[in-house]
C-alpha cells in the first residue's frame, strides 16, 4: 500500500529522524495489515514449507544510520568511498565485518521485526552508523513477494524496451525508486538484463529484448534512474540465466567470445551506463561452473576485464559450495536460510573459518561499504515520502503508450474513427484490467489486484495467481468514445462473441498470455482456445482489431483473417488507458519490437527448450535431474540467427508501423575505428508520429559468413512534413569479434556494408564504409 493511500488500514511510520525505543530509527519499512481485497494471499510454494517451519514474528533489533560524530571519521563526506570505506573497516570487530557478507530472505526470518519485509535484509551496525541493506524486487515496481504491498505497476520491461527510448527506462527506474524509498527500502533487486535468447522463456517479460546494444542500454538507463535517486540497484542475472526450465541445474555450454558478444555485452553495456552497486549472479552453471562460483565470469570479466567496483550478491538459493563461490568472487550470500534449508551452505561459516583468506573478507566488506557510501546510504537519513499515485500512475502510462507496437493494420483501420457507432469488446477479462506476469517481479498494484486467477496445474510459479492490473480497456474505450455503443462479450462463448462481432462495426479481441518465473513457455500458440475465438471473430467482421498482451511472441494463424494487430505486452497499471489512446489515436503508436516474432517454433535455435522433458522438481529448489545444453547459436541470439539462417520471421525485431509515414534521405557514412552515419528522417504523413532509425552492420567474425549487428539507433519524434537530420556512432566493440586468447574486442580492417533500416531485416538506404584494424581492451 502507498503510504498516501487512506482506504483500508494505514502504514505505520515512526517519527520522521528518530531512533525508537528499540533502537529503530524511523521510516524504514511499512506495517501493512491489509489483506488483498478477496484474494488468497500467498508464498513462493516450496518456501511455504519454510515458512511454516520459522519461528513466531517478534520484534527484533535492526539498525539505522546515525548521524555522524568526531569519532567517526569515515561520515566525512569530502573522502572518496573507499577512503570513507577503509577507515569504517578498520575500527569493525571480525563478527562485524562477517555480518555484511550475508543476508536472509525476511519471510524466513526468525524473530523478524514487523518492519522488516521485502526479498533480503542484511542487519546494520548501529554503533557504528552502518545502515540496514533493505532489499526489495523491483523490475517492475516494488514487488508484493510476501508483503502486501500495494505499488505503481510498470508495463512489463518487454513494453519499456519496445520504446527504444531510454529517457523512458530511466523515468520507469526513478519511478520504483522513489516508491521503494517511501516504503523504506534501499536495495532494488532491478535491472534483469538477460537476453531473449528464447522467445519461450518464462523471464522475458522482465527483460529487455534480444539485442545487447538495446538492452544494455535501456537496463543501464534504468539502474541510473534508480541509483539517482540514492537507491543502490543490482543488474541480474549475471549470466546467461536464459531459460526457467531447470534453472538451478541447468549447464549452459558457450563459447566464450559468443558469451562475451552476447549475453556479456549486454551487462557490460548496462554496468558502464547504469554504475550499478550490485551483480546478482544466476542460479545456472556456465561451461561447468555456477555462476555463483564462476571464476571466469566474476574474477576474470567482471572484476577483472571490467573493473566492477561493486559487490557480487548471489540469487536467492543460488549457493551450491559456499566455500567456491567466495573463493570464486562471490562477495554476498543472498536469502541465506534458503541455501542453507536446501543445500547445507553457508557463507558466514566459510568466512569464518580461522584459515579463511584475510584479503578475500577485507575484499567482500569493502566492495559492499564502499557502494553503500557511494550511492549515499550513510549520509542520507531515510525520510518519509508520501508516493504521489497520479504522478506515479502517469509514469507507467507513459511507458505503456511509448512502447505498444502496432503490427498491423490493413486498410488503416486504426486509429478508429469517432464515428464508429457500435463498438464490440472481446475476452482478455477487458472488462476488469489488464495482465501482469508472475513471480518475484510481482507488483500488487494500487488499488488491488483487479482479478486473480488460478496458476495453470503444474506451474510452478508464485503464490500470487495470475494478476490483472486495475485499468480496464473497456472501461478506457468508452471514455474515449462516450457516444458509441460500446459491448462487452467474454469470450468464453465463442458463438456469442461471434454474434456480437457480427452487430457491430468494428471488433477488438483482446488476447492474452500469461507468462511467469519458474515456468516457460511450451508452445508460442495463444492458451485456451484464443486462436479459435479470433477466427471466429474475424469471420464474423472483418474489421477485427486484436490487441495483444503476451509476455513476448506469440504465432498468429489469423493474421490474414484480421485487419489490425495491437502489442501491447503487459501495460500495467494505466495499461488500458494507454491502449484506448492508441486506438482512437490521441497518440501514434511509436514502438518497435525488441524480440524477433518467429513464423514457427521449428525455426528457432531449439524446437524444443533443453531440459523439457525432464521431470519437475516437487517444489522451487527440489531435487531434479542436472541437465547440459549447448547453445550453438553463441551469439546470434535473435534476428542475428534469422539472418544467419536466412529465415524469414512473423514480424522482425525493430519493426512497428505507425499512423504516418517515415522517409529516411542523404545518407552519408563514415568508417575508420569505428562507423558514423548521418542522414534525414521525414515524417512524411499527416500526422505527428515517433521512428526509431536503426542502424545495421554486416559484420562476419569468427569465420562466419556476415549477419547484421544493431550497431546505434535513435527515436525521433516529428511533426507532419518536419525532417530531423540525425547522426548516430557506433560503439566499436559491436564491430568486433571478441577475440577468447585475452586481447580484447579485435576489428578486423576491410570493407562492410551498412544498413539504415526501420526494422532488422529491411533495407531503406545503405552504403559501404572500410575500418581500420583496431583492438579495444577487454
Ligand atoms: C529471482 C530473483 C529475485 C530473488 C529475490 C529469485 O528467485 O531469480 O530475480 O531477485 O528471487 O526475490
């Protein structure tokens, strides 16, 4: 619950500044008591027969920052981090220094204070000012995992990175931080930058799409975002956590300069851009090691080759060998009492062994206070702030609208005219909200959950159900339209939705996937028979509009049958708003697709998702079968393997039509260390409208014949007939292959062609440019 919410019970906030009876300073955290409105409430199932087993729910002490005092050198905001560190670090007994390097997971807390809540806690030292690390998800807003906690709802990170635009990533990241502020948190578990290396993975509509340079960029605007607003954000799932199936025992098998152009790049990107205080290692292993215990990726490329300066923290029953992992670059044990239950692992015993490495501890504790300085948790006291919800609101409105993707629109049925009199509304519980995706990403949105429904038998996913925002398109259609005979039909009777269809004069199905953490996809078809409700629609009246809201692709056998097609992912809280906008044209729809929508499942990389067909573990962390799979694509991940394969795609990654039309014209490129282009882009249509030009390489590596790399882009707004020249340059490293021997990113000299084009697999202009050799450091 937002704390400037009146209805139901209130948050319960201690005096701005002040330090309780316990010891407790004030504002950290809310005591929410509302259950949700007529809703089960519930736990990660598996850990419900942990919670079951923890202990009453006591208050107990947790510490705050004080203010800072002659004897406490280290609150000299003139030294740099590390300095202020190092002198902190210094005065820390050694049970002091080991209490940093672990966390619990609060729900499975003993004698937890009522104020602890969210997904990790990490107690602070109050007699020497160090605050508690309160640490919440937050990819999508504060997460509700186990607490009611009602928050601003984003659209899905699919829907952000179909903006293109990472003004927007940053405003949806300051967004989450300021209400994590509010609710006393000062850790977000955001910035999930996997790769949508499968279009089938449960995760991706938490992430940003299938291109480094895309994703890199928006995650690393989004953890900025975050960050300014005094709010460390880690970057997850460090790496390649690219499937749900089997996570936890997966053995991801990769060539290592595929890892690093790929799936690597995309964090490399986010880190340089979004500075974040913390990578959250994955649960899978990468060519035989975890992650969590990954030498090769947390030595060698993270803190090595990188230069990270934060702390490595693990996901949450991520520790399989306590003792590797630290060794290996682990800096932080997550949610402990889970590795702890499943595996019998232990940081805090590891680190305090008498012959455990003094340099290896002095290492995790400062990398962790010197971030906690960093970011400002010690100079700052927590203060109350109320969330303004419109304000909030308005935030996840803007992300939905910037990143609805139009795909088709035959006949330029849309935008809908105003005139159009009798209007049918079908399926997608349009009548109540909009869907979200499950898991620890989980927002309860403001206002309570519009609808909950039961999680399919089988799915292992989270105890939330499945969660429609509360914004109905029905609702938000009629208000825009308020003359129109506007129905609703649910489409559960498909003959009378098809009835419907028929009396009016225009159709708009609404179809949905839901898609959740734990679970992928078997099949990209619509669930529930949605297909057959669309056809018959269509037959009905072909003047059939379907508006999507799917955790990523899905196939669509009716698309010649229908006339428009609407993406509109998960669009969150002010989801259906945002959709009636775009239909009735009060705005052009300006996104692109961040994901490849394939034709067929047969053309990916897998037909089937490795692992399959192995037997589920009972419950999240249960015993299963360790599997291995090797992925062959290595780094053509997306329309990258579309164009190796020479297949042709549902809709490209980049593509997304608009109201207007665009004309791009005086290209002139450039080459040397590395590739420029200018050109013009005009709005050639009637209306004001949004492009994103993107520009192309043709680049071979490794002996392979060429394959396009989104090597810049740009999004321009423009008014009719207005013409914007735009210059974009490449980073040179997505020019490069990265060579395995240490060198680094190597850009071979010769001649490449270059691609200005509105999507990955059209050609507006092009050109040759020849690049000098050049090496860039690793
Ligand atoms: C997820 C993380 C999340 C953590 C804490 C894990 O299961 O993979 O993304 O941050 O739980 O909730």
């Amino acid at each position: 619950m937002s704390p400037n919410l009146t209805n139901g019970s209130q948050p319960s906030f201690a005096r701005p500044g002040t330090i309780d009876p316990d010891g407790r300073a004030g504002l950290h955290g809310i005591t929410q008591t509302r259950p949700i409105k007529g809703r089960r409430l519930s736990l990660r199932p598996g850990l419900l027969i942990l919670v079951l087993a923890s202990a009453s729910f006591t208050a107990a002490s947790s510490a705050y920052a004080t203010d800072a005092t002659a004897d406490q050198p280290w609150m000299d905001k003139a030294q740099s981090p590390d300095v202020r560190a190092d002198l902190l670090e210094r005065v820390m007994t050694p049970e002091e220094r080991i209490r940093l390097v672990h966390g619990s997971m609060p729900i499975l807390m003993k004698n937890r204070a009522a104020d602890i809540i969210g997904s990790g806690y990490v107690p602070g030292i109050p007699r020497l000012g160090i605050p508690a690390l309160r640490e919440t998800d937050a990819s999508l807003g504060v997460a509700a995992v186990s607490d009611h906690v009602e928050a601003t709802a984003l659209p899905s990170g699919l829907a952000a990175a179909a903006s293109w635009d990472p003004e927007v990533a940053y405003r949806g990241g300051a967004m989450i931080a300021g209400e994590a502020a509010a609710k006393g948190f000062n850790v977000l578990l955001a910035g999930g930058v996997n790769l949508a290396r499968d279009p089938r993975c449960g995760r991706n509509f938490e992430y940003l799409g299938e291109d480094p340079l895309l994703a890199g960029s928006l995650a690393g605007e989004a953890i900025r975002g975050v960050q300014d607003q005094g709010i460390i954000s880690t970057v997850k799932h460090f790496a390649i956590n690219d499937q749900e199936t089997g996570r936890r025992v997966i053995d991801v098998q990769i060539d290592l300069a595929a890892l690093r152009e790929s799936d690597l790049l995309a964090f490399e990107l986010a880190i340089e851009r979004g500075n974040p205080g913390s990578v959250m290692c994955s649960y899978n292993r990468i060519n035989s090691d975890y992650a969590c215990a990954n030498r090769n990726l947390l030595q060698q490329t993270l803190k090595g080759d990188w230069r990270y300066p934060g702390w490595v923290m693990s996901d949450w029953g991520a520790i399989r060998d306590a003792k590797a992992a630290v060794e290996a670059g682990l800096d932080q044990q997550s949610g402990e009492e889970i590795d702890k239950m499943l595996y019998k692992q232990s940081v805090e015993q590891v680190v305090g062994q008498a012959s455990f490495d003094s340099d290896r501890l002095h290492d995790m504790v400062h990398r962790i206070l010197r971030t906690m300085f960093a970011r400002g948790l010690f100079d700052r006291s927590p203060s109350p702030r109320a969330i303004d919800v419109q304000a909030d609101a308005q935030v996840a409105q803007q992300v939905a609208e910037a990143g609805i993707v139009l795909l088709q629109n035959r006949d330029r049925l849309l935008p809908l005219d105003e005139a159009t009199a009798r209007i049918a509304v079908i399926g997608g519980h349009a009548d109540v909200g909009v869907l979200s995706g499950g898991g620890s990403s989980q927002v309860l949105p403001v206002g309570g959950a519009a609808l909950s429904l039961p999680v399919p038998k089988g799915t292992a996913s989270f105890i939330h159900g499945i969660l429609f925002d509360p914004s109905s398109p029905l609702d938000a259609i009629k208000a825009e339209t308020p003359k129109a005979d506007v129905r609703f039909a649910s489409g559960d009777d498909i003959a009378a939705a098809s009835a419907l269809a028929q009396n009016s004069d225009v159709a708009i199905v609404f179809a949905t996937q839901w898609m959740a953490e734990e679970a992928d996809a078997s099949t990209l078809a619509l669930p529930d028979g949605q297909d057959q409700l669309i056809e018959a629609v269509a037959r009905a009246n072909p003047k059939t509009i379907v508006v999507l809201e799917t955790g990523g692709p899905v196939l669509m056998p009716w698309l010649p049958h229908v006339a428009s097609v609407v993406e509109a992912w998960y669009p969150g809280q002010r989801g259906g708003q945002a959709i009636a906008r775009v239909l009735f044209g009060r705005i052009s729809p300006g996104g692109r697709l961040p994901v490849t929508f394939p034709a067929d499942t047969a053309q990916l990389p897998r037909p089937q998702i490795p692992g399959w067909d192995l037997p589920r573990p009972a419950y999240p962390g249960g015993p299963e079968t360790a599997f291995a799979a090797r992925y062959t694509e290595g780094a053509n991940v997306g329309y990258r393997w579309f164009d190796a394969r020479h297949l042709k795609p549902l809709f490209p990654f980049g593509f997304g039509l608009s109201y207007t039309e665009f004309k791009y014209r005086n290209l002139s490129l450039k080459g040397g260390r590395t590739v420029s282009a200018d050109f013009d882009v005009t709005n050639t249509g009637l209306r004001a409208g949004i492009d994103t030009p993107q520009l192309y390489a043709e680049i071979s590596a490794h002996g392979t014949p060429p394959v396009r790399r989104l090597i810049a882009f740009s999004r321009v707004a423009l008014a009719p007939g207005e013409t914007r020249r735009v210059s974009l340059t490449a980073d040179p490293r997505l020019l490069a292959a990265f060579d395995e021997s240490g060198s680094g990113w190597k850009v071979a000299s010769g001649d490449i062609r270059v691609v200005l084009a509105p999507d990955a697999t059209s050609t507006a202009l092009s050109g040759g440019v020849k690049l000098d050799p050049n090496t860039i450091a690793p």
